[in-house]
C-alpha cells in the first residue's frame, strides 16, 4: 500500500491518558467516529473485531464515555487471563454494574465460561425492565463469525454479543492517521516523563508512514515512549533502520518488529550512558551509580547484563 505524504498534525485539545481516543483523518477512521455516535444512543451489545494493538478497548472506552452510562464505570473483564473458577462472579457483576463492561479478547474464555456468561445473558433478557443490566462491549482479534460456524465459539452467545458488529482497520490501511498518533504519543509520553517533546525529521517521518506496523497502534505507542525515553532520534531509530534494511535485503517478507528494534536501540544507548559515566568518574562505580540515579546493586547488575566483569573495570 502507497503510504500518503507524511505531514505533521497537531492532535486536539491537551494530552490525556494512554486510552485517550484519537479522531483520526483517515476515511475508516471517521466511520468508526460515526459509528460511535449512533451506538451511544442505544445499549445494544457491541463486538470489535480488530487485530491485537488496533485500538479494541480504547474505542469500547469511547462509545462508554459517550453514551447515557458514562456517569457509571467501566469495568474491563481480561478474558485471557480469567480462569473458570472466578468466572461466576465477574459474570453476576453485569447484573449490578451500572456503566459498562468490555470482555477483552472474549475468545480466550472456556467453553464452560461461554455458556454461564450465555446463560446469565439470557436471564437479563427474560428479566425485561425490571433489571436494567449494564452495557455489553466485547473485542475479539479472531474471526468469531467463522469459529461460531465451526463450533468453537458458542453459537448462541456469538449472536448474542453482536447486537452491531464494529471492525477496525489495521494502522497499515489507514496510514494517514499515522502522524497524529505520533504527534499524538510524543506530547503524552514527554508530558509523563517530564522531557522535551521530540521533533522528528523528515527521513523519520516518512520511515513511519513506510512501516507496515504489524503490533498496530500499540507498537506506534512504544516507538514514541522509546524516542522521548532516549531523547536521541538517532539512538532510537538507528535499531530499526538496520532492521529493516537487513528484511530489504534479505526479500523474505518477514514481519519485522519495531518494539524489539526500539528496545535494542533502547539497550545500547544504556550500556553508551553508563560508559561514559564510568569513564567520567574513572570507574567509581559508587559515583556513577549516583549520577546515573540507579542503586549501586543495579549498576553492577547492568554491568554485568553488558559483558563487563570486575576485574574488566579494575
């Protein structure tokens, strides 16, 4: 996909939080926005269907904060990680919650846990107006619409949870919002660690909108963190730089990962840091850990992470 000339664009009002819901440019972007507006006027259940980083809960955030139930809380259930046995009680909690709650990656939940959560949906319904359940909002990076076919996803309850079904597009088919989310994340992560807010060239720019970004939004988040982190763009960037001219080269058509491309970026400007303070304070390793602003112990922990033994820094 041809990625649009890379501008850079102000992101509206002031920086929130991590969830903060961003109104893109692009056209799949404005119909989600449309979308939204239609689905709070209702409390018909909501299904998200979207790649894992494409912004799942952020937007099952949105249509809450949005609709009549904002007042109320919103209660995310992490169904990957919930085991059968608490399951009745998350599952009771939809009688009583007064906001909404989100069942991230509903999928991940057993057979057993789909049909309570099946049944305790059924009991809402047959309770009529007499119980007024709090909103249902669920997300899911599988194709649930073929697994219900194929019996391995609860027929019934599929139908049940995709009252209106939402897909969002992955970031590498909406490439024009690209500079917004960067801007976007550069302001918030800057405003969070108390640093300059970065200003990206053009080169930089234009390696994002080129970049398929296979972990979605949640991979541009940390590319951001890593830049404000470093305050180096050359640091940052020089990592992914080789990495993908290395999958140029190679014509394998890997996936290659900015997160981990950022991080190696990230561990060699460490190990740049803690060199030179060593060399300032002539090995002291006492008074550099002090003016790193790491514990002695962590230093000699770094030390030793980067193949430096004791008798290397006598």
């Amino acid at each position: 996909m041809q990625a649009r000339p890379c501008e850079k664009t102000e992101p509206e009002g002031p920086v929130q939080n991590s969830e903060a819901f961003l109104k893109g440019t692009s056209p799949g972007m404005r119909a989600v926005e449309e979308v939204i507006r239609e689905l709070s006027q209702s409390d018909v259940p909501v299904l998200l269907l979207g790649e894992t980083g494409a912004g799942k809960q952020t937007v099952a955030r949105r249509i809450h904060e949005a609709s009549r139930r904002s007042g109320g809380e919103f209660r995310l259930v992490d169904c990957g990680d919930m085991g059968s046995g608490n399951f009745d009680g998350v599952s009771g909690n939809i009688l009583s919650c007064p906001g909404t709650v989100y069942f991230d990656e509903i999928a991940g939940l057993s057979a057993a846990a789909q049909c309570r959560l099946l049944e305790t949906l059924i009991r809402l319904e047959e309770a009529g107006d007499e119980e007024l359940p709090g909103r249902l909002i669920c997300g899911s990076a599988r194709n649930l619409d073929e697994e219900a076919r194929s019996g391995q996803f609860h027929e019934g309850l599929y139908y049940r949870i995709s009252g209106v079904c939402l897909r969002l597009s992955p970031l590498r088919h909406r490439k024009q919002d690209i500079p917004l989310f960067m801007d976007f994340f550069l302001m918030k992560f800057a405003q969070e660690f108390g640093r300059p807010t970065p200003l990206l060239s053009e080169r930089t720019r234009q390696l994002f909108c080129d970049y398929d970004w296979p972990g979605n939004v949640r991979e541009l988040a940390d590319a951001a963190k890593a830049l404000v982190v470093l305050g180096n763009e050359t640091l940052a960037m020089g990592g992914l730089r080789a990495v993908l001219s290395k999958s140029d080269r190679d014509h394998q058509g890997q996936q290659v990962s900015l997160r981990d491309a950022t991080r190696a970026a990230a561990r060699e400007a460490e190990k740049e840091l803690i060199l030179k303070a060593l060399t300032r304070t002539r090995w002291n390793r006492r008074r550099a850990a002090q003016e790193l602003k790491i514990s002695y112990k962590a230093l000699l922990y770094k030390l030793k992470q980067i193949g430096y033994t004791q008798s290397e820094a006598s």
